[in-house]
C-alpha cells in the first residue's frame, strides 16, 4: 500500500491544493436541489481544512467541517448546509469515482463525515468539498489493500500527545516528506489546560473547556497548525482518545479532581468532550455520542498484512490505584469485561500475519524504584497488573503481537514479557511507546539520561529510551517490521530539522523487537 506519489507532487498537493480547487469549482457537480439551497458562505468556511480517515478495501471517511469564525464557535448560521464531496482517482478530477452531498448540520457543528463506498482497493483517491459557493482545498487518501491480499508492505506513521502551548507542531512536515500510508494517532490531540503564557504558543480562552463551545473552540486553534492541517490533508487517520481530551487522568466517569468536579457536571463535561471529538475527527457514524459515551474501540484491516485493533483504555476503565496492593487486586480493569473479550476474540481469529495493538498507554512494565522492589506509574497498564499479565499471557498464543502507545512524552521501546515480575520470563511481543509531537516542548537531553539511564538496570526489556519530540515510522511487510524513530531539533520554533535516531526491527515469528 505504499505511496507512489513524488516529492514533487506532494509540494503540488500541500501548496497548491486551494488554487487547484478554486479553478476546478465550475467542474464540481452538485443536484440541482442542492444549488438551489448553495447560498453564499464566507471564503474562509473551510478553515478548518479537510481530513479522511478509517480507510477500508472499498471506502473512506472524508471530512470538513464549516467554520468562518472557528475560534467563536464556528460563525455559521443556525441552519443545514448541502455540502457536495468528489472523490476522484486523479488530482485534477477527470476520472472521479463519487460524488455526492452530506449535510452539514448545527447540531453537530457543521461538521461533515462522508463514509464513501464503492472505492478500489488499494488505491490513492484525491478528494474535495463545495458549500455556499465556495470550494474546499484538494486531499489525498488511501483505501485499505483488498482483504485477501497477502503481500506488498504498509507505511503507518504514529503520533501522539500534541500540546500548542508546548511547542509547534515541527514532526508532522518531516511526516508528510516520509508519506506515510495512514497516520495512527493514539491519543491527546489536544490539551484542555489553561491558557499560559509560558510557552511558545498560548490556549485560546480563559479557562479549561467545559461546555461544548469551549471545546469547539480549543479544537479549532488545535486546526490552525499548518502542519498538522497538511498532514491530515494527505493520508488517511486512525483516532482513538487518551486523557487530555476530556481531563487529566479521568477514569469511566471519575474526574481526576472528584472533590472540585461533581458527578453530575463531570458527565456533561464528558458528553461535551465527546461530542466536539466527533466533529473535529474523521470517523464513521458509529462514533456518533450517546451523552456521555462513544464508541471509540474498534478493528481496521489492511489485507492479510495487518490487523489493528484500536482500543479505549478511558471509558470502561477502574478508577487508578493509589499504591501497590490497588495495582494488583484482579477487579482492576483497563479495558472492562465486553472490550477485552472483543480485543482476545480479534487476536486470537486474526487471519493477518502481524497483529497490531493501538493502546493509548503504556503496557510494558516502567520499574520507577531503582534497585530492591517496585515503583508503578499507576495511570498507565502498570496500575492494572492483573489484567495486563492475563493479556500478555495470551500474547503467547497470537501471532505477532505488536504494541503502539503514546502518553509517555518519551521514545520508549521494549520486549513485552509473559512476567515481568521474572526478568528470565518469555518474550511475547513487542511494544513501541511514541514520542510527543510537542508536549513537554525541547527537553534537556543531559538530564533525562541522568534521571533514566540509572532505570535501565531495572527495567532490561527496555531497547530505546529517549526524550526528543517526534513520531514512530513503520515499514511492515510479511517478513518483518522495520521501525525508525523519527526526531526533530526544535518545536519551539516553526521549522525544524529531522533525523533519524534509532532504526529497529520485529522479524515474523521472533517475538520481541532489536535495533539495527
């Protein structure tokens, strides 16, 4: 499923996409009923840009959502707009493939989410929106390889954990360059602190966001990273949440803060979390909230490559232990009873020959104690002992198990251990934690080795440790997955340099992941 597009093309796509559809608009086709209700909209409607997502053998999410004043609300009228979206096979939209007309409706922020259907497998799509009169920027997505395929490879780029106030959001230029397939994002895409003046950037507002236009707005300036807009613009996403997009460490309906946050109004803040989560991100309608819940977990397949499973490690999990014992009584849940028994039931069915786990944190064990005993990070699969070990356990019996989390705001990649509580214990799978793309900002390289490196006797499943800002980049193909981290110089400068800081592989049939 690797891109064919040139670097070339790609400048064409991210600096030209406008002026390609401005030319274009006569040649967008929309019913008549729907041109007749095509009143004029402010130029700046898409603002917000465009995205695909959850790509399948034969569709794709596209998605827009109608904002002229994003930072206020949106500026729209309290009305439904018809907005007209083409897909094409060619950039230019001589051979397209479907058109058709969503509504973009109030109630749901004038977000649009088109599940397109009736695509070919395995191919690059460019695609396109018309509201009002005027015309969105041109994007590139991918459909999945047909769900027998068996060879060819797949690039999938992992990010997570991107706060404005901490820096820009310098990775994803380098991650447009390396043209990834599809962009896995585990969680944290935005943060709900408050507004400081400490950093780079600043939160728009004046106070965490509570009420569903405050997160409206929060996502909104989360949009303006030209970055991050290009990135989404040209492949394929696959979103699941982690804390920061509703409040710092909640667990199922408990705030991080039960004492200044009441029952009742932490479940209004979570349905209006939700809700603005669905509109900013391009998902099925089967993401659509119930109040204070949405299903979030859920299974993508790309040929017989690679199964991923997207898990919820928030809505269904126990509150976090405070101490050891807590960690380790058995009634601890991360995932909940139905979700776990999804999540075994896929690994254990796979057809696919590498099973990939999207957790939004951390499952190999982080021993913070140097020396005698044990120190957990409770709000990671740490806290969760029990369950943890059982998963592991059963990692035995799956083929290929590969790990992909976030939260950490460091590179930490490990052995995953059938016990870690036995350093001589099997090596089940592996786990790669990504980097930030800028929370925590530029850290002091010295003084990370210096509080970590004496942590590695402790922790020997350990393969890379590394505090820089960036992402993860895997080539998976049937006889191994080559990974490299990828870093940056700086985001707390607009532009930035990057590298390569460590390449490693998962070989089919080793468990377990090494450098090289």
């Amino acid at each position: 499923m690797t891109g064919t597009s040139s670097p070339d093309r790609r400048r064409f796509l991210t600096a030209g996409a406008a002026v390609l559809g401005a030319t274009a608009a006569a040649q967008l086709w929309l019913p008549a009923a729907a041109r007749a209700a095509d009143t004029p909209l402010p130029e700046n409607v898409f603002a917000l840009g465009i995205a695909s997502g959850d790509p399948l053998p034969d569709g794709i999410v596209l998605w827009t959502r109608l904002a002229p004043d994003p930072l206020n609300g949106g500026g729209m009228p309290d009305a439904t707009v018809p907005v007209g979206w083409e897909i094409a096979e060619d950039e230019h939209f001589r051979r397209v493939a479907r058109r058709g007309v969503a509504q973009a409706r109030p109630e749901y922020g004038h977000s649009v989410h088109a599940d397109v259907r009736g695509l070919r497998p395995g191919r690059v799509y460019w695609y396109r929106f018309r509201a009002g009169g005027r015309i969105s920027p041109v994007g590139r997505t991918r459909t999945a390889p047909h769900r027998h395929a068996t060879g060819g490879s797949l690039r999938v780029a992992l990010a997570s954990c991107q706060n404005w106030q901490h820096g820009y959001f310098t990775p994803y230029a380098d991650m447009l360059a390396q043209d990834p397939d599809v962009v896995l994002f585990v969680g944290d895409y935005i943060y709900e602190s408050t507004p400081s003046s400490a950093g780079p950037r600043r939160h728009e507002g004046t106070g965490e966001p509570v009420t569903l236009e405050q997160y409206r707005n929060r996502y909104a300036q989360y949009r303006a990273d030209p970055d991050l807009a290009a990135m989404h613009a040209n492949a394929p996403w696959v979103v699941t949440f982690d804390d920061h997009e509703v409040d710092n460490d909640w667990a199922g309906e408990v705030p991080q803060d039960p004492a200044k946050q009441p029952h009742d109004a932490f479940v209004a803040r979570l349905t209006a979390a939700f809700q603005a989560y669905y509109e900013h991100m391009p998902v099925r309608a089967t993401a659509v909230p119930d109040g204070p819940h949405i299903q979030m977990y859920r299974r993508l397949e790309f040929g017989r490559l690679a199964r991923l499973n997207v898990l919820d490690t928030r809505q269904f999990r126990t509150d976090q232990a405070t101490g050891q014992d807590g960690a380790q009584d058995p009634a601890m849940t991360m995932l909940g009873a139905r979700q776990k028994r999804w999540l075994l039931d896929g690994l254990h069915h796979s057809p696919a020959r590498w099973n990939l786990v999207a957790s939004q944190i951390m499952m190999a064990e982080t021993d913070l104690l140097p020396g005698e005993g044990k120190l957990w990070y409770y709000d990671a699969w740490d806290g969760y002992q029990a369950e943890r070990n059982a998963l592991l356990r059963e990692f035995r019996e799956i083929r290929n198990p590969v790990v992909l989390s976030g939260d950490r705001h460091l590179t930490m990649i490990s052995d995953l251990k059938e016990d870690f509580a036995d350093p001589d214990s099997d090596v089940v799978g592996a786990e790669f934690v990504g980097t930030s793309v800028s929370s925590s900002g530029d850290q002091d390289q010295a003084a990370f080795h210096a509080q970590w490196d004496p942590l590695k006797a402790d922790n020997p499943h350990w393969k890379v440790i590394d505090a820089h800002r960036g992402y993860h980049l895997f080539d998976i193909r049937r006889d191994a997955v080559d990974a490299q981290v990828r870093v940056v110089d700086t985001v707390v400068r607009p532009q930035a340099t990057a590298s390569t800081l460590s390449r490693l592989r998962v070989e089919n049939g080793r468990p377990g992941v090494h450098e090289v």
